[in-house]
C-alpha cells in the first residue's frame, strides 16, 4: 500500500475531477486503487443535485489506467481473483449508480482494467495520444473487471471477441470508428476542456432528468426487450413526480430559461 492517496477529487464548480494518481506504474488498479476510487465516488453520491458531472483522469499523461496491478495479480490463486473481482465490480457499481454522467477522459494507455473502468463511465473521450486493449489472454487470464459485458455492448460482439481474443490495442482514430470513444481531441488539454464543455452542455438540463435517464440506460441495456420497456416505463412515470419537469414544462410555455433544482 502506498502511503500516499492514490485518488484525489477536486472540483471546479459543479464539475468533480477524480485522478488516479499511480504514474509510477501507469496508475495500474491496486487493491489500493480500487478502495479508494469506491470511496470517492461514495463521496460524490453525497453531493446530491450540486454535483452536475464528473471526469475521470489518469495522472502522468502516459496512462489513463495501464490493467490491473500486475504484482497484485500474480499473486492470486482463484478465491483470490474471485475476490478481486467483485471488488472490482463493486467500485464500478459505484461509476454507474451516480445519478451525474462520469466521462472517462484517456489519455495514453487505457488496457484491461483500465479499459473496463473507463466503459463503466457514461461515456470515454480520448486523446491522439490513447491507446485501448484488453491483453488479459496474453497473461494466461480473461477479462475479470466486466469487459465482457460491456465491450460487446460499445463495439458489438463480433469486434469484442476480436479485441479479447487477440489482446491487441486500438489507436484513437479506431476506437472512435468503431464507438469505443465518442471524440478524440489532439491534445490532453483539449481532452479535458472538450469534457467540460460537454459536462456544462448537460449541466443546463434537469439533473433528476437526466439521473433518471442514466439509470435506466445502465439498467435497462442488455436486458429483454421487454423487460427494458418496463425499466423505461418506470422511469419516464418518475419523472412526471418531480419539480424539475413542473419547471422545464411551464418554463418552454412561458418562453423563459428553465430553472431545474434537481428535485
Ligand atoms: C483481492 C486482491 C485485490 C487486488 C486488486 C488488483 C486490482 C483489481 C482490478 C480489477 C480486476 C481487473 C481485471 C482485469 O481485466 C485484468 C487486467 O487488467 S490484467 C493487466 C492488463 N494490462 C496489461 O497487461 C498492460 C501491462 N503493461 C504493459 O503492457 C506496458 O507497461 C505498456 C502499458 C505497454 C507500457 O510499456 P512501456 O512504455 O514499455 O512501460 P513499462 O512496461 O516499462 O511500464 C512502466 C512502469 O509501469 C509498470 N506497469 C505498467 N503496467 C502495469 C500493470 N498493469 N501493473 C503493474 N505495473 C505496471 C511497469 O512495471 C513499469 O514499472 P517499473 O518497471 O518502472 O517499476
């Protein structure tokens, strides 16, 4: 364990930046890493309606998240991967439970837990400079931190099952072609100004809207048709409860700036 933090919060308004700040081993996901990201975002759940986005950012601009600390990892047996696993999907639980969009910002290497951290965020910009894959085979393992979940959901699964069984990386011009990554921008700076522009963009809209939407977004996708209309139902019916909509609705009639408060 390091002395230090190994994840720092900072906030810029209504906008929080979560750093994962290992640089030293490409900011590689130790048991460390792990806690302490589970407890930010535990942090963030707090901040109610004052929390308007998040972006999520690798320190030391040659990784975002280079996997899983691979010194941890070797020294696992199967009850210990076990372990590390739900630990792993516990703090992701946390990144999709936060009614606030969480943007994964890459820049350099996002690889295995890396990549499967930033596809558990609403959505992944990157840099010029970013890299994605999921080599797991070529340590003798498979993806434990949920890409085989959600990679298929963000590329489809004939391209999923390509980049898990080859464990080959994709540039940032390739994981945009094929829906990895929503922008790439030319630079680190432009990545995380083009984050807040966009998280400033949703910022105007009502957060219990929007809350509402990622929840059943994450809920619903990959389940049955069926099933998912019922989740979209529930959600679209909740949001006819709130303030927000009493305001959004009267504000267009009105023809004024709506007010939203989140509740
Ligand atoms: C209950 C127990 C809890 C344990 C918790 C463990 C975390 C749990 C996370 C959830 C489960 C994740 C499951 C996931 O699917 C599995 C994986 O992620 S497996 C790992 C996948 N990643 C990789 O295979 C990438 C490995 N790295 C590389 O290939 C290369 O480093 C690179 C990224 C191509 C860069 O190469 P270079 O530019 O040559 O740089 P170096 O290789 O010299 O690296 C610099 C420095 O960083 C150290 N480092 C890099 N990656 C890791 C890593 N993944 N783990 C640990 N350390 C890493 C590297 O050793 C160097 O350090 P130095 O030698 O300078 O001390």
């Amino acid at each position: 364990m390091d002395d230090q933090p190994v994840i720092t919060t900072t906030w810029d308004g209504p906008v929080a930046t979560v750093t994962i700040d290992r640089p030293a081993a490409l900011n590689a996901l130790s048991r460390q890493v792990l806690e302490e990201l589970g407890a930010a975002f535990d942090a963030l759940a707090d901040a109610g309606a004052g929390l308007r986005g998040v972006v999520l950012v690798g320190a030391g601009g040659r990784a975002f998240v280079a996997g899983a600390d691979i010194r941890e990892l070797s020294g696992l047996d199967a009850d210990g991967a076990a372990a590390m696993g739900r630990l792993g999907h516990e703090t992701v639980a946390r990144i999709e439970s936060l009614g606030a969009p969480v943007i994964a910002c890459v820049d350099g290497y996002a690889l295995g837990g890396g990549l499967e951290l930033a596809l558990a965020c609403d959505f992944i910009y990157a840099s010029a400079q970013a890299r994605f894959g999921l080599p797991e085979v070529s340590l003798g393992v498979i993806p434990g931190f949920g890409g085989t979940v959600r990679l298929p959901r963000a590329v489809g699964l004939a391209r999923a099952k390509e980049l898990i069984y080859s464990g080959r990386m994709v540039d940032a011009a390739e994981a945009e072609r094929i829906g990895l990554a929503s922008r790439v921008e030319p630079d680190r700076d432009a990545l995380l100004a083009a984050a807040r522009a966009t998280l400033d963009e949703i910022g105007t809209r009502s957060p219990s809207a929007v809350a509402l939407a990622k929840q059943v977004l994450v809920d619903a996708t990959g389940t049955p048709t069926e099933r998912a209309t019922e989740l979209e139902i529930d959600g679209f019916s909740r949001a006819f409860a709130t303030d927000d909509m009493r305001e959004g609705t009267a504000a267009f009639l009105a023809k004024r700036t709506p007010e939203f408060t989140g509740r």
